[in-house]
C-alpha cells in the first residue's frame, strides 16, 4: 500500500510540473511533443529533414536520444541551403562522417539553457555575450539585439532564433535560421 501511495504521488507531481509547463509551440508544421526527446520531436517536423538526414548519417541518433540534458540550435532546411552548393551533399558521404560530426555536435550544449536565461546571461555580460562551449568544443556566443536572440559561431556568423525554447524530455531545441560553423 505504501509502494503504491508513494507511486500515485510521484505521477501527481509528474503531471502538476508538465501541466505547469508552457505548451511547445509547433515547429515545421508538428507538435514537438515534452514527453518526446530531442531526435523523436525532430524527425515530424518539416523545417528539419536536412537535420534529421545529417544526425542520421554522422550516427549521432543514439547519443540524442539520450538523457542529457542538451540545449540544441537546430538549423532549419534553408539554412542548409544557404550553404555553398554541394557542402551538404559533401558532409554526407561516408568518408566526411567525422567531420559532419564536428558541424553538427558544434550545435549542442551539454544543460538545458532556455531562451530567457541565454538573453539574461547575454545582457548581464561584460561584453553584452554569453559564451557557451559545445559538445565538439567548439564556441558558441548569444546576444540580444532588440527583443531577438542570436547565436555566434567561431566565425563571427550569426543565427537568429526563430523559435525558442521547444522543450523534450532531454533537453530544449532552439529553431535557429543559420548552420553554425566550427573554424
């Protein structure tokens, strides 16, 4: 009796804090549902096949869909496009594997770190960034320029975020409008 009464609290509070949880907001035409991890919210939208392919082909899926927590800038299709003709097509082939790793793990960062919190580390900053390293050990930089939130690469290229703060149950996704680039 007791093992059940203390499992009946724990799925109380459990659904209190996700009840207490803004809702996602959709992305490229789904719902990016909390229970979901990082790699099963990403794989319905639309704005992200170039992701999901890219992820698929580097063999990060397993490593995503682990418990984390991440904060991912999860670049849209165009961003993808933007890139110079063939570089997509290139970082795919098997013999680049380690280096679409390094691209792609270039847009994660080990915690969870909500749109909020990087604009007020970014605004509490000495220098108006907040530095982030991600897993590749490459830099990431956020700044806020009006009311929007950017992201730096290593090379001074930034990309806004479009949509923030797309929770999963093992980290948070950023939509951002831009690859961002190790040197």
């Amino acid at each position: 009796m007791k093992r059940y009464l203390i499992a009946s609290v724990m799925i109380v509070a459990a659904s209190v804090a996700q009840a207490n949880m803004p809702a996602n907001p959709e992305v490229g035409g789904a719902p990016m549902l909390v229970e979901r991890n990082i790699v099963e919210n990403a794989v319905n939208s639309a704005d992200h096949t170039t992701l999901v392919a890219a992820v698929q082909a580097a063999e990060l899926v397993e490593a995503l869909q682990g418990p984390g927590p991440f904060t991912v800038f999860a670049p849209v299709n165009a961003a993808f496009d933007a890139l110079p003709d063939g570089t997509v097509d290139t970082l795919l082939m098997p013999e680049n594997q380690e280096m679409l790793q390094q691209v792609l793990t270039s847009h994660v960062v080990a915690g969870t770190l909500s749109g909020p919190e990087l604009m007020r580390r970014a605004r509490n900053s000495s220098d108006g960034f907040f530095h982030m390293e991600t897993l590749s050990g490459a830099a990431l930089s956020a700044q806020v320029r009006g009311n929007t939130l950017w992201i730096y690469d290593e090379s001074g290229n930034a990309g806004r975020v479009t949509i923030n703060d797309v929770n999963q149950s093992n980290g948070v996704i950023h939509v951002v409008d831009h690859v961002l680039l190790p040197r």
